[in-house]
C-alpha cells in the first residue's frame, strides 16, 4: 500500500511538472511568474516553485530579468529534435536544392525557436569557395545572421526592444546596438528582405527572406555567398530567384521590392 501511494505521488508531481512546462511553452517568449504559473495549473506556491526548480536544474526552464520563466535550451533542443523530419523542412527541401542549384551558393531553412533562429537544414552549391555560416542544429539569437533578420523584422518593435534587453550581450559584441537593429529592421520590412554583410564572417554576405507556412506559421530561407558575388545586381536577382521559388511551392511571400 505504501508504494502504490508513493507511485501515485510520484505519478502525480511528474503530471504537474508537465503541465507547468506546457505553460511555459505558452507564455515563451514573454514568461511568466511563479504564482502566475501556480493559479493556473491550480496548485499552491510552494509546489509549483519546487516543480520549476527541478525544471531549471534540467534545464528545461530558465529564469530571466525580473524573474520571469521561460523555455530553457533543452527544452527547445528536445522540441526541434523533432523537427529533422518536419513538414516544413520535408515541404521546403525540393525548393532548397533548386535554389542551391541555380544560384551556385549556400542555401538554408531556418525557423524561430523562442528568441533564436534555429537552421533545420542547409543544401551546398556548386561555388567553389564553401559559406557554411550555420550548421543544420546551429542557432543563433534573432537578428543574427540574414535569416534570423528576416524573422527578427516579423516581431513587433516592443517585441524587438525586448529580446534586445534579454540579449544585448549577444548583441554588443557583433555591433549591433538597439538604434542600428531597429533601421535594419525597417529596412528589412520595406524591401521584403534582409541583406547582411560580414557580420558573422568577414567576407561572407548573406540574403534572407521570411514567408508563411500557414496562418500561424513561418520560417525564413537565405543564401550566403563571398562578398564578391553580393553586389547590388545579383542580390536583386537572388531576391527574385527566391521569390518565385517559394511562390512555386506554394508559400505566401511579399514581393520583394528592388
């Protein structure tokens, strides 16, 4: 009898301590409190602070300014895992390879996990010199990089502001202060696409595009060259190429403006 309880009570915490994940995942990116996530789940304070501190040990929660929680990375990393055999990366990977093929250059399929762009899958072109900017797993925070600039520019401006603030030492060291993200993001916004040059690598150029895989849903391809082959000209024409190939997929894209 004393083990059949205590199955039951371990039953029990391992249910409440999902239910509490599950409404993290919810409120990520903007977080929640202790006794937020305790009145919801309907518990007391002292057991929803004990369950999420076993969370965090795990590492499948994260305590940010002001307290608040949200998804730690084993949390996300577990959650993409899944995503190797996606719908998205198995809908998108004909495109990617006509897009390698035609440009000669490196193409990648990148999606949005909390504040981090997360590459799903890359295919190389035929170009001589290699720009694996982001292995397939690789992730970086939005903003980062012509893919995560392209989703960076999806989120509202107090959105921005505030992955900035949670960020800003990711930020700094790459010169990207809040006023110089804020005017890449509107111009990201006006052209329909995100250009980017030697910011990650010097010498390597880079152009993203975000587009819809359904009414809440959406993900970004860019392609990554040498600088040399990232002049105006061919960065308008690698906009088109990657327009109409995500049209042709049947995504829904913005026209990007020359």
């Amino acid at each position: 009898m004393t083990r059949l309880i205590s199955v039951r009570t371990g039953t029990q915490s391992v249910d409440r301590a999902l239910d509490l994940l599950r409404r993290v995942a919810g409120l990520h990116p903007d977080g929640a409190t202790v006794t937020d996530l305790a009145k919801a789940a309907g518990i007391d304070r002292t057991t929803a602070h004990r369950l999420l501190k076993s969370l965090e040990s795990a590492g499948f929660i994260e305590r940010g300014d002001g307290k608040r929680i949200r998804l730690g990375m084993q949390a996300m990393q577990i959650g993409l895992a899944s995503m190797k055999r996606a719908p998205i990366l198995e809908a998108c990977r004909p495109m990617l390879k006509r897009l390698a093929h035609l440009t000669e250059d490196s193409v990648f399929l990148v999606v949005r996990s909390g504040d981090y762009a997360h590459c799903l899958h890359y295919e190389e072109g035929r170009s001589p010199v290699r720009t694996l900017v982001l292995p397939v797993g690789g992730m970086r925070v939005l903003g980062v990089g012509s893919a995560g600039m392209a989703l960076l520019a999806r989120q509202t401006d107090k959105a921005i502001a505030e992955i900035y603030a949670r960020h800003s030492e990711e930020f700094r060291p790459l010169g990207l202060a809040l006023p110089r993200i804020r005017h890449i993001v509107e111009r990201t916004r006006k052209n329909g696409f995100s250009a980017t040059g030697g910011l990650i690598h010097e010498g390597v150029s880079g152009v993203g595009m975000s587009f819809d895989i359904d009414a809440d849903g959406y993900a970004a391809i860019s392609i990554a060259a040498i600088r040399s082959r990232m002049n105006d000209e061919r960065i308008a024409w690698l906009t088109r190429v990657m327009f109409t190939e995500l049209r042709a997929a049947g995504f829904i894209v913005a026209m990007p403006r020359e």
